[in-house]
C-alpha cells in the first residue's frame, strides 16, 4: 500500500489493513481526547473503535487529501446511525506522519461532533 493508502485506510475505520504500517513507537493523539503511545496502544483504540463501528451504521466522507513528503492529510466526515436514526456527525482531520521506513510516526487527529441525532 502506498502512504496516501494507509492514512485514507486508518481514516475510513479499516484499521486491519493498516496495523502492519505502524511503526513500534508510534503516537496518536486525538486532540482534546486522548493520546496512545505504542503501536500496541493503537491497535487496542482500534479495536475499541472497530467494534463502536460494528455497531452503528458508518457513513465515510472524505474531502480532501493533501500529501507531502512524508506528510498525508486527510479531512472528512463520518455520520453514525443507528435504525434509520442519525446518532452523531463528525467533522474529522488527520494528520499522518511516516518515518524513513514509510511507516506511520505519529498520528494527530480532530474530530468535531457537529450535530446529533
């Protein structure tokens, strides 16, 4: 997978694909949120959030990605429901920086709950 691959993968909730691509010392922050630190400690968010989105109906937009260097941003939306009725709408960016082994560095993410069901 490319860079650009693996960032818009990790932002579409396909953490799967991705979790071969994080480097061992890895950083995600989710600005205001939390911080996970260790590729062991993301792949755990993960999957506490892969299993949040088993149980909702995700609907993934993306708007922009921008790339450089080692650099991928990527912005979008995510609407969340549940039987037909919208439970939240996230306005997202991510932030993706690789290491000189084209492995995910770090991670800085935020997520804006615009509207609720």
């Amino acid at each position: 997978m490319t860079k650009q691959e693996i960032a818009l993968a990790f932002s579409n909730g396909e953490f799967e694909k991705t979790t071969e691509f994080i480097a061992e010392n890895a950083v995600w922050e989710v600005v205001e949120e939390n911080t996970f630190i260790g590729k062991e400690a993301i792949i755990e968010n993960c999957n506490q959030v892969a299993a949040y989105f088993k149980s909702v109906t995700t609907d993934f937009k993306t708007l922009n990605i921008i790339a450089q260097d080692n650099k991928i941003v990527i912005n979008g939306t995510a609407e969340f429901s549940r039987n037909g009725q919208r439970i939240s709408f996230v306005s997202a960016c991510d932030l993706y920086e690789f290491n000189e082994n084209d492995l995910i560095q770090r991670i800085t993410s935020y997520c804006i709950v615009t509207a609720q069901g």
